[in-house]
C-alpha cells in the first residue's frame, strides 16, 4: 500500500465523515493539527478515515497504537503495524506507544497508562488535541452501565465531547464520533475498502459492556431505530445538568471554612439546599482533601445516608468512612477530612 492510497475513497460529503468533521472543528477551535488515539480497530480506523478526507483535518494528523501488555504480544504487535499501514494509506503520520503492566486494578491502570501516554506523544509533537473513536453506541452503553449502578448525573453523562486531561492542562480530549453508530464507523471503513482489527476481548460476555452490546443494544435498536444517537442526546443533556450541579456544589465549597486540611460546612446553610447539590459537595469535598482516594466507598447506599443525616433535623453525631476521606456530622456542621493513615 502506497503512502495516501486511501484518501479520495471517503470524501467530506460522506454523510458520516461530514458529522465527524463538523464535530471535530468545533471541538477544537475551527481545527487544529490532532493525534488520533486508534486501534485499529473499526471505531478509531472509521475516525482517521473521516478526518483524512478533508485536506484541513488531515495535515499534521498522527495516528498513535498504544501497546497493552494485558493482551498476547503478537496480538498487540499485529494491530499496531496495521495502523501503521492505515496510517500510510491515508498518508498521516504514525507512532507507537508501549506501556508496562501495572499492580491491583489492570484495566484501570491500563486507562490511565494509556492517557499519561497519549498526552507525552501530543505535547512532545506539540499538538493539543486527542480524538478517540467513542462514538453514539459506545455513549448508550456508558449510560445502561451508569442506570445498572444507580449512577447521579455525572455517571449518567458519559463520556465527554472534550475534556481536559487530570495534570495535563495543556492537552485536551475530544470524542468527533459520538454523532456516528457503531454501524456507520464500519460503513466508513468498507467504504474506504479498509479491512479493520477485531479485539477478542470485545466477545468477553462475563464483561458487562460486552454483554449489554451483545444481548441488550440490538433489542433496543429493534424496538427503536436510532436509540444509539437519541441515547448520546441525552448523555449530552445530562453532562450539562452535572454541570450545573458540580458549579451549585463548588460554590458551596468555596463558600464553607477551612480548618487545619478540612472542609467545614454549615448545616444551617444546606437545609434549603438540593439534595443532589449537597451529595455533589460532600463528593468533591472529599477529593478535595483526599484526592481520588476520597471517592472511594462514596457509593449511592453511602450517600444517600450521608446526605440523609446532613438534611435531618437530628443533632445527633454521625460519622461517616469512606475510603480516603472522613465526614462528619455534628449538630452544627459537617466536616470533611482525610482519614488518618
């Protein structure tokens, strides 16, 4: 395959590639030169495909393979030399990334590994942007798991159009595709006559994503054609919501007192509060003054009697654990600190 042989088969008008490149200039600013996290797989090839067919998006595109050491090596070499052929083909640039494995939570770690490795690759080639192949399925799928959980705003928006990477100010990840089905990224793909990579592991039922677009989606789709773009509206519709809620719990933070590395809030001040706002506080309090460690165990059963014992009329002490942080509830106050080590 020669250096470009792809380009011409998908052009800007093809109806999928025409969302993914309006998308993608208003994602970055009116376009800018972006490195696309691909895998080789349908989702992400579909993505440099469409971005390659306007002159604009493809100048200075870079395709990057980041190597999983939780998969066979031979696997992973595999799919990184065919996105090093599609890169040729569309005549963009290509790079490979390689990350170790890591203790306690693989696919966790591998996330963050995964990232931390993008955002080097795009500051050291000067580039701001990331586009990632998440597209409308992915968006459904991220909302059915956030339903099963019992997920508040936030965990019901999915992921985000653009968002800043944690410690990486200056890179920023943007998702073009989610206005496309997992049906029109293979479109795209045949289209452009590109034979794509399967991942194995997308067969694992004992996953729940996996199983939900195996057994749950295509029910969905059947009883209402389109469900995955509708399903993406609404994520969009809630992330503005959780939005709303983060700057109501932020300001309740901001307003509140500091004592020693703690957050101290009046109770006084909350009772006329949302109770949604006020869970929202007492979560980015406790990552406030414990980082991520402060999320943990701040699940809906532990909330719910949090913010249960905040709202209540009864001056009784309560006391409340949660991974790395501590809250308290005093007749007065509420008070949120790290848990002593």
């Amino acid at each position: 395959m020669t250096g470009g042989e792809l380009i011409g088969r998908v052009t800007k008008r093809h109806p999928a590639a025409s969302r993914v490149l309006r998308a993608w200039r208003e994602l970055t600013d009116g376009g800018e030169p972006t490195l696309v996290a691909c895998s080789g797989g349908a989702d992400s090839s579909a993505l440099a495909i469409c971005l390659c067919a306007s002159p604009q998006a493809g100048a200075g595109l870079t395709l990057a393979y980041v190597m999983h050491p939780m998969r066979p090596r031979e696997e992973i070499e595999g799919e990184g030399e065919r996105v090093r052929e599609l890169a040729e083909g569309l005549g963009a640039g290509f790079v490979l990334l390689e990350i170790e494995r890591g203790d306690g939570n693989e696919e966790g770690h591998a996330r963050e590994a995964r990232y931390s490795a993008l955002a080097g690759c795009a500051r050291d080639r000067g580039l701001r942007w990331i586009a990632t192949g998440h597209h409308a399925d992915d968006q459904l799928e991220t909302l059915l798991m956030g339903l099963i959980r019992g997920s508040g705003p936030d965990g019901l928006s999915g992921v985000r159009e653009r968002r800043v990477l944690e410690g990486r100010p200056e890179v920023l990840v943007v998702r073009a595709m989610l206005g496309v089905s997992r049906a029109e990224a293979r479109t795209v793909c045949e289209d452009a006559g590109w034979s794509w990579c399967e991942d194995p592991t997308n067969e694992d039922r004992t996953r729940v994503r996996a199983r939900l677009r195996a057994e749950v989606t295509p029910i969905l789709e059947a009883i209402r054609p389109g469900v995955s773009a509708r399903a993406a509206r609404s994520a969009r519709l809630i992330g503005e919501a959780a939005q709303l809620v983060a700057s109501g719990a932020d300001a309740l933070l901001d307003g509140g007192e500091s004592d020693g590395g703690a957050l101290v809030l009046r109770r006084e001040a909350l009772r006329t509060i949302e109770p949604i706002v006020i869970g929202a506080a007492v979560r980015r309090g406790a990552r406030r003054v414990a980082g991520d460690a402060g999320m943990d165990g701040l699940g809906g059963t532990q909330m719910d009697a949090i913010v249960g014992a905040i709202r209540s009329k009864s001056g009784e002490r309560r006391e409340f654990g949660a991974g790395g942080a501590r809250i308290e509830v005093t007749r007065d106050a509420v008070r949120i600190e790290a848990s002593a080590s």
